[in-house]
C-alpha cells in the first residue's frame, strides 16, 4: 500500500456538499489528473489533500501513514496555485530557497540546490531576479521549483497553467509533464482543460456530484467515458439521444432507448448517391489546420466529423458509421 | 495573550478617562447643566459645530476632485513630489497652520477692515479645506487609479461626451471611495479645535472650543462634562458611520492598462495654479514672514527662539525639544500598541478583533480634546494619578498616534495574499513561522510608515495636550506657539512664525521619510 489514499473524504460548505465519500489513489510516481468542471470540487480536494482543510469525513493516507491529523506544514506535499503565490518580498532564489530554508538544509547546499532547481525548469541565471520582473510563464516555472525544491512526496498542480495563454500553455505543459515523469514524481495535477489532461495525466481522474466518477488512461476514457458526464468533460461533442427502439436520423445504432456517443474519427463523409449511408447537409465546416472540423446536418441531428480534405458548406454527403463507432453510455 | 498589552492600554488611559466624563455627566443631571447656561446658547454651539463641518466638508471635496484626477490618472514629472506636498497640510500641526494663515491674513491686510477673513468663518473654512484636501486625495486618488478608467472608454466609444461619462460613469464609480473620504473629513473638522480657536478667534463656539473654554479657562468643570458627553455622542455616531463606509471601500488593485498618458497642459497648469495658492501660498507667506523683522529680513527671530520671553515659563528651543523627547516615546508606544492591536484585529478571534477595532479607532475621532478633558478628570487622583507624570504627555499622543498605525498596517497585514501563508506553510513553515517570513517582511514597511505617521501627529499635538497640567517644564511646543499667536507684538509674533516654521520643517521631514518608505503601500491615513 504505497502512494496516496482517499478514503471516504466528505466536504461541506454549509448545506452545500462539495465532496461525498470520495476515494481516489495516486500510486507512486504517477500522475493523476483531476478533471471536472468548475465548482466541482476539484481545488476543495486539493486542499484537503494539502492539508489547507480539514475534511467533515474520511481520511488521508500516504502508504500506511494517516495524514488527515498532520498540519499542512508537515505533510511533505508540494502545491502549486493558479496564479502567482510567490512571495513579493523575495527574490526568485529566495523564493525557490523557501522551503529549504525552513527545513534547515545549510546554506551551501541550499544554494547548489536552488541553481539545481531553476535550471531544471529552465530560468538559468534567473536567481537575483525580482519577482514582479517574471513573465506569467516565467512565474509558474519559478512556482513549481519552489514546490519541487524540498523534494516533497506529493506534488499538487492546481490549474497550474489556467492564466496562460493558448501558445505558452501547451508548451509548458508538454515540459511540466516530462518533468514530472522524468524525476519520478507523485502528482496531483487539477484542471478543467482536457487537453491539458490528455498531455500531461497517467491517469485521468473525472470528477462528477462530489465524486470521481470515472478514472483511467486517457486513452481508454477517450475511447469508453462511461457516462454522459465523462463524456462531455473530455470534450466529446456527438452525444445523441435515441428512441426506445434505440433509432435515430442516422439509423439504429443501439438495442432501447438511452445516450450513445459516436466517435467522429470513426465516421466517414463521401459523396452522396452511393447509397451507402444517411445523406446530410454540410453546415459548418472550420479549418483547424491539421483537420478540418465539418458539421454535418443529417435529419434532426447535427454531428461533427474531422476530416482531412476540405468540405464547402451545403454540400450534401452520405454519412459512413465505421465499426466501433457507437459507444453507449449511462 | 497578544491582546492584553493593547487591553490594558487601552483601558486604564482610554476607556477610563471616557467612562469618567460619562460618569460624572450620568451623575450630575446632564439637563439641568445646558439649562444653566442657557438653552439657545447651547443649541447655537451644536448647530455651529454641524454646519461649519458640513461646510467644510463640501467645500474640501469639490476642490480636491481636480487634483484627485491629475494624479490619478496622469504621469508627468513631478507628480510624487506633488502628491507629497499636498500630504504635508494634514500633518502640519494645527498651530502651525493657524500660524501660516494668521500671517497670510495679516500680509494680504484680511485681518480688518471691509475685507475681514481672520477670525471669520472664512478663515476657517479655508483652513479646513487646507488641511483635508490630502485626505479626498488619498482615499479617492487611489481608488481612482485602482479602479482604471476602461468603463469611461467604453461610455466615450459608445458616444458619450467627457462631460458624461464623468458624471454617468466615473462620478457613481467613485461613489464609496468619495463618501469614505467626506466621512473623514467630516469627522475631522466636526472635531477641529486649534484652528477654530486661532483663526475663528474669542467668539466662535464649537462644542470643542467651549469644552475647552469651560474647563481650562474658567474652571467650570461640571459645564465642560455636558459639553464633553454631548460631543462624545456626536463623534461616536460619526465615527460609527465612517467606519461602516471604510468597510465597504474595497481599493481595487491597478489593473497593467499600459503606461498613464500625459495630462492636458491646461489640467496640469490649473491643477498647479489652484493647489499652489491653496497649499503654497500660506506656507510661503509664513516662511516670508518668519524672516522679516523691522522691514528688514533676517534670522533674528530663529535666533530668539533661545531667549525666553515673560509669556511662556521656559524658552521656545526647551519646548521644541521637550517636544522631540515626547514624540520619540509617544512613537514608541503608539507603534507597540497598534502594532499588537493591528495583529490581533486581522488574525484575532472575530470578537476580540471586532472589538479591537473599534476601540482603538475611537481615539481618532473621539477627537483629542475630549481625550485631554478625560484625563484632566480621571488621572489626576488615585488609582491612576500621573498629575506629575513625565509619561502623561506621551500616552495622551500614543493614543491619538495608535489608530494612524492601525489604518496603515491592519490593510497591510489584510492584504498579505492568504495563499502566500498557504504556500509557506505548505513548504513546511510552522504557523509562527508563517508570521515571521511572511506577514512581518510584507507589513514593515507598513510599520515604518504608522511610526512616522505617529511622530508626526505627536510634534503637532494640541488639542489633548492643552488640557494637561503643565508643569512649566513640560510645556511643548505647539502650546508655546498657541500662547505666542494670542498675544499680540511684533516681536513675539516673528518669534511665533519662526518657531510654526520649525515645527512644519519637523513635520515635513516625517513626511518625506513616510513617502520615501512608503513606496507600494496605499490607502489608510
């Protein structure tokens, strides 16, 4: 029994339950993604975890160590904030030196250690420098040395990226998540951008009515979400609705009634009067670079394909299912 | 256990002098005091202290919204110098601002004849404004340039003339920062002493001067106590007000909307012409006039300040520096007092910290002199008799210094980032450690800024300590001046500007020490 447990954790604001009887583990060097929408309690576990707040119920275990008693500032767990928690009073050495310093690593090392730090996440020659003179993308790399610097057990990423820029993001996240991996480090790593998830999680963890709902690799929650929920959080958009003789424009996909989820890359759009599918309408069709997103509008229902060659709008396609394109969900 | 230093504090010097001027008030039949001396003269003294207040007020705010929007919003050369030097006036002593416009009255030939202002409510008035237009300033300066002006871009892309947009949008965006700051203001001047008694002259009557008059002039302690528990009523309502209006002013922080503009050359030069008349000119006449002696210019009334005169029991120099010496340790305990104070009212349980709060702004506006008048009754017998006490003085200006402290660190200690604390105790640091490496860093600067604020009310202070016993040695000097600008001479007048002079130069380096440490910290005065 390594790495992180929660068991059972319950948390209320008021009337309001935010988390019930959730569990989760986090097995070591391995980096769990919480995924969920927001105000769904991913930062209130965070912070539990953290030790910022006390749970109403359950308990946190690290191997067999029950922290849940243990004040924050001797978990041993790194966190690092949305945006900008350095201290304004330090400089970005002193900053990264924090955590060292309170635990009294000796000068000497504490220095080599820092340098150590700062060049992992690439601001070499950046210690004298004054916090407020930081980039936003220079900040959150100051950030994540600082937690990493004491060698915490745990590291915790709570939207880490979220007030970044499209460009900076995905490059930091693609560098934060070979780091995490290369040191071999534990993290619970929070966001609501799946994109940020599929880049950077071993696992994915999707958070729904104060509990996880689903939790897998991402490729296996891609490609089976389970439930609606999951699905929409992990940003599928051909969610469709069927009758009870499991019908719909683009014909019989399932046995009853219920949501199945068609997998757009398992659909194929060719010219109509072959006779080989539902014949559409082209409605939208945005060029996304390496594909071209098209919206196709077959009886009442509208579904997105990726396509590699451009479609004009109004054209009208036949509508191809491929095998394993149907995933029913509950 | 922190709040016990501050409890103690402010029990035996505060709330006990207080609860004595109540005491006695409760027993001796408040009523039958106002009917002895007379109904309408009381209700003409209230009504006066009201209005010349709301007067004040007004005036103070229409004439500093210009220079709020310079400074607020503009960047040319020399705009912190100016900010400071429209802070000067409200720290200049009361006494020396009494002696800058006396001089400029006397200079301009206003002090007689057809076109009287000394001893008007004129002078006042203008004095009050002189005083407060730091306090419009700094509070609505600085939400002003907290809050930005995209919504006003917006209302002129949507056609609105400037004219418009300042009286739809920017005018009801200012709104709490505007009636913050009048509260103070009103606060400040319903409770103004030594410029109503110098430059209003024998027959103006506030509730503070005949206070004043009752006790220390006449003796007539039992119709100064009615006058004091009235007043105490008034500024406690005031008071209660102002900091409800306090709470809700929330400064927003600066958003980065690139570099202020330049202002119009036509804003800058009036700006410039209106604060420099207001502000310059009385501090300019005074300096001229502390020089002049005979017709001629010299520094023969510098040179006097050493001698001592029949007027005052010892040489204005001795009061200058017995001045100094209480302003040191009035420094000293307003900073260890507001300092613990400030710590237990952020971090506090919520009673003790709400409690704290307000007890300890209540000396701010329960206004010095009954501060004085409380402790001319109460600490003169047992248990707490300090008559002789070399520490009378410098408590009575610790406490007035107190709630200065609390307005510059408890926004300071309130605005340490929780998260900051978050993250360091998440790096390991116990909760004592917290405060050391984080709350203390951010807030001393804080704290240099309260100690400077409460050295420099100190120098000046007048109005509490005009009611302690004055062992002749023990006199400051602020009441030295006050004695010297009641009597008239040319003589003891060129000594009265020179020694005014003095203290604004020791009042003005405090200043400029505050805005140099002062840098990031904004808000509270």
């Amino acid at each position: 029994m390594s790495g992180l447990h929660v068991e059972g954790v319950g948390v209320s604001y008021g009337e309001l339950a935010v988390l019930e009887n959730l569990d989760l583990v986090v097995q070591r060097s391995e980096v769990v993604v919480l995924l969920g929408p927001s105000g769904s309690g991913k930062t209130t576990l965070l912070r539990v975890v953290a030790g910022l707040r006390r749970p109403d119920s359950g308990r946190i275990r690290w191997g067999g160590e029950d922290l849940t008693d243990i004040a924050v500032h001797r978990r041993g767990v790194g966190l690092v904030f949305q945006d900008n928690a350095l201290f304004p009073h330090r400089d970005v050495e002193q900053n990264v030196a924090f955590g060292l310093r309170v635990a009294g690593v000796p000068t000497s090392s504490r220095i080599r250690q820092v340098a150590e730090m700062l060049s992992l996440v690439g601001l070499d020659g950046f210690a004298a420098r004054s916090v407020d003179a930081l980039s936003g993308g220079e900040t959150q790399r100051v950030a994540l040395a600082r937690a990493l610097a004491p060698g915490p057990r745990l590291l915790l990423l709570d939207e880490p990226f979220g007030s970044l820029d499209r460009v900076l993001r995905d490059r930091l996240v693609g560098e934060v998540g070979g780091l995490l991996r290369s040191l071999g480090q534990t993290a619970l790593h929070v966001t609501h951008d799946r994109d940020e998830a599929f880049a950077i999680a071993d696992r994915i963890a999707v958070l729904g009515k104060g509990r996880i709902e689903r939790i897998g690799t991402p490729t296996e929650l891609w490609a089976e979400p389970g439930t609606v929920h999951v699905a929409r959080c992990l940003g599928h958009q051909n969610l469709i609705e069927l009758d009870s003789g499991g019908r719909c424009a683009l014909g019989r996909l399932h046995e009853g009634a219920g949501t199945v989820l068609v997998h757009g890359d398992r659909v194929v759009i060719g010219p109509s009067g072959d006779g080989r599918g539902p014949v559409g309408t082209v409605v939208e069709s945005v060029f996304r670079g390496e594909i071209t997103l098209v919206r196709v509008r077959v009886g009442n229902l509208v579904i997105g394909v990726p396509s590699t060659e451009r479609v004009d709008v109004g054209s009208e396609v036949a509508v191809v299912l491929e095998p394993g394109a149907v995933v029913p969900l509950d | 256990m922190v709040a016990l230093v501050p409890v103690t504090f402010l029990t035996a010097f505060f709330v006990y002098p207080i609860t004595s001027i109540l005491w006695r008030g409760a027993t001796a039949d408040i009523g039958a005091l106002l009917e002895s001396f007379g109904k309408p003269t009381f209700v003409r003294i209230v009504w006066f202290t009201i209005w010349q207040a709301v007067a004040s007020t007004a005036l103070t705010v229409v004439i500093a919204l210009p220079a709020c929007h310079l400074l607020a919003l503009h960047r040319f050369r020399g705009r912190s110098a100016l900010r400071a030097a429209t802070t000067v006036p409200f720290v200049l002593p009361t006494v020396v601002v009494g002696g800058a416009f006396t001089a400029l009255f006397d200079r301009l030939g206003l002090d007689g004849g057809a076109f009287r202002v000394h001893h008007t409510i004129w002078a006042v008035l203008l004095a009050h404004v002189f005083f407060n237009v730091a306090v419009v300033i700094r509070t609505v300066g600085s939400f002003w340039e907290g809050m930005g002006i995209g919504p006003e871009e917006q209302a002129r892309t949507l056609g609105a003339s400037s004219w418009q947009a300042l009286r739809w949008v920017t005018l009801p965006r200012l709104g709490p920062a505007l009636a913050s700051a009048a509260s103070i203001v009103f606060l400040f001047c319903l409770t103004s002493f030594g410029v109503i008694l110098i430059l209003g002259g024998p027959t103006m009557a506030t509730l503070e001067t005949e206070v004043w008059r009752h006790a220390v002039l006449r003796g007539d302690l039992p119709s100064a106590t009615a006058l004091a528990v009235v007043q105490l009523v008034a500024v406690v309502a005031a008071v209660a007000v102002t900091n409800r209006l306090q709470r809700r002013l929330v400064v927003p922080r600066r958003q980065q909307a690139g570099r202020l503009p330049k202002p119009d050359r036509r804003l800058l030069a009036a700006n410039l012409a209106g604060l420099g008349l207001l502000i310059g000119l009385p501090v300019a006449v005074l300096l001229e006039r502390s020089l002049s002696i005979n017709g001629g210019y010299s520094f023969r009334n510098y040179s006097a300040l050493a001698d001592r005169v029949d007027l005052l029991p010892v040489s204005s120099l001795v009061a200058l520096s017995n001045s100094l010496l209480f302003a040191t340790l009035a420094t000293g305990l307003a900073v260890l007092v507001g300092g613990l104070t400030s710590v237990v009212v952020v971090h506090g349980r919520h009673w003790t910290s709400r409690l704290l709060d307000l007890g300890m702004t209540l000396p701010l506006g329960a206004s010095a002199v009954t501060l004085g008048f409380g402790m001319l009754i109460a600490l003169d017998e047992p248990p707490l008799d300090l008559r002789s006490s070399r520490w009378l003085v410098p408590v009575a200006h610790a406490l007035v210094g107190v709630p200065f402290v609390m307005r510059i660190l408890v926004p300071t200690l309130r605005s340490v980032d929780a998260r900051l604390r978050e993250a360091a105790a998440v790096l390991g640091a116990s909760p004592t450690r917290v405060r050391m490496e984080v709350d203390l860093p951010i807030a001393w600067r804080g704290l240099l800024v309260g100690a400077g604020f409460a050295f420099a009310v100190s120098i000046g202070e007048f109005g509490a300590t005009s009611f302690l016993p004055r062992s002749p040695d023990r006199l400051t000097a602020p009441l030295a001046l006050f004695r010297l600008l009641g009597t008239p001479g040319e003589a003891l007048r060129g000594q009265a500007m020179a020694l005014a002079v003095v203290l604004m130069g020791i009042t003005a380096c405090a200043v400029l020490a505050i805005e140099r440490v002062r840098g990031p910290i904004r808000g509270g005065l």
